[in-house]
C-alpha cells in the first residue's frame, strides 16, 4: 500500500509540472497593424510629383493583443537613396495605446529626386511594423 501511495504521488507531482510547464510556453506576439489611410486627398502609394509640392499622408495603427499596447510612431525619410533620418517621434498615451491615427502634410523639397518616408509603430513588447512610400520628384 505505501509502495502503491508513493507511486501516485510521484505521478501526480509529474502530472502537475507538465501541465506547469505547458502554460510557460512563450507568446511569439503578433506585429501591431499600421496602414494608410487611402481616398479623396491622401497619398498612399509611391507617386510621381512636381518639386515643391505637398502632400497628405494619413496613418491607423492599432494593437492587435490585449496587454502590448503602441508605445511610439515615427516617421523617417530618405532623400535620394541615402541613409534614413527619423523626422519625427511621438509617444502615445491613453486612448493612442489601442488606436492611433494622424494626418501628416509633407512638403516635398524643391530639387528632382526621391523622398522615402517610412512610417512606424512600436508596441510595449518593442515589436515593430512599417508601411512606407516613396515620392519622385521631376
């Protein structure tokens, strides 16, 4: 009977940290939404433009799990195939952490060449996703 007792204890504590350890596993995470807002007045895909002119881009990010909030939104640019400058960062609070949205009015330089922006967001578990679009200049 002991030797019978002490058997199921032992399977009892292996059953107990399988099913402890099972719960660990870790949350590969899911990558935040970002999009361009698209219709009347919005540019949302690469374009070809006349130098110093302006344009609007519209931006939606939203959080796609519970908990991993949007901690920032950056934009960044690209003059002529060179290196990325972030132009602008912002943090969000409140409301921004579930849902954000911005509009942004972008003054093309004034010389032929391209413009890459690249748009941003990051969420509490530093996870990153992007949308960008590239404007032409002639």
């Amino acid at each position: 009977m002991k030797h019978f007792l002490s058997k199921n204890i032992l399977l009892g504590a292996f059953a107990a940290l399988a099913i402890a350890f099972s719960g660990c596993e870790k949350d590969e995470g899911k990558l935040p939404d970002i999009a361009f807002k698209t219709g009347a007045g919005y540019t949302s895909a690469d374009a070809t433009l006349a130098p110093g002119a302006t344009v609007l881009v519209g931006i939606t990010a939203d959080k796609t799990e519970d908990k991993d909030v949007l901690k920032t939104f950056t934009m960044s640019v690209s003059y002529d195939g060179g290196a990325e400058i972030d132009a602008f960062t912002q943090t969000l609070t409140g409301d921004e952490g579930d849902h954000f949205e911005t509009d942004i009015p972008i003054a093309l330089r004034n010389v032929t060449g391209t413009e890459k922006y690249t748009f941003t967001v990051v969420n509490r578990d530093g996870l990153t996703n992007s949308v960008s679009l590239t404007v032409t200049t002639q």
